[in-house]
C-alpha cells in the first residue's frame, strides 16, 4: 500500500475511533445542560402561574355573578338547543327564515 491507497483506511479508523465519540459526548454534554431550568425560566413559570391562578378567580367571580343572575345558565349554556335556542336550519333550507331573507335582501345584487 502506497500513498492514497493507506489515507483511506486512516481517515476511516480516526472518524469511528475519535470522530464519532467526540460528537457523540458533545452533544451528551450539551443535553444535559440544557435539561435545566435557568432563573428566568423558574421566573416565568411563577409568573405564568400566578397568571392562571389569577383567571381563574376571575372565572370564578364571572360564574357566581352569572349565578346569581340567572341560577339555570349552566342548563341553558349545555343545551342551547334545547332550551334557549331554535334550530334554524330547516327553515333556512326552505327559504323561509325571516332573519335570513333579511341577510339576502341587504345583499347587492350580482349584474352580467
């Protein structure tokens, strides 16, 4: 083996015997020090929980004023259907609902 002919096998056992463990560890390394949490990340997950808990005493006051105003709204927002609501959509099909002959009529007409 002369010249060229020995680099190859050379170039070959130097990347698996030092190249790949040299990337291999690197990259060990650098997962591992990006597994933990910085002070500005514990930062934001306090002021992100404090956001939440703050929501939901909101959606709490929300829901209790909602209560009081009208004790079945739970009912009401389950099935609109229902008990608040009508289903429209047989009457539109047919032309026949007022509400949506008003949205038509508000419509430019379309002109060749």
């Amino acid at each position: 083996m002369e010249g060229p002919e020995i680099l190859i096998p050379l170039i070959a056992v130097v990347a698996i015997f030092i190249g790949l463990p040299w990337i291999i560890f690197h990259y060990i390394s650098k997962w591992k020090t990006a597994s933990a949490l910085t002070s500005e990340d514990e930062k934001l997950l306090d002021e992100l929980y404090e956001l939440a808990r703050r929501l939901d005493d909101r959606m709490s006051t929300i829901e209790r004023i909602v209560q009081a105003d009208n004790p079945n709204w739970r009912s009401v927002a389950s099935d609109p259907i229902g008990s608040a609501l009508e289903d429209r959509s047989a009457r539109i099909l047919e032309g026949s609902d007022p509400v949506e002959r008003i949205g038509r009529s508000n419509r430019p007409s379309r002109r060749n």
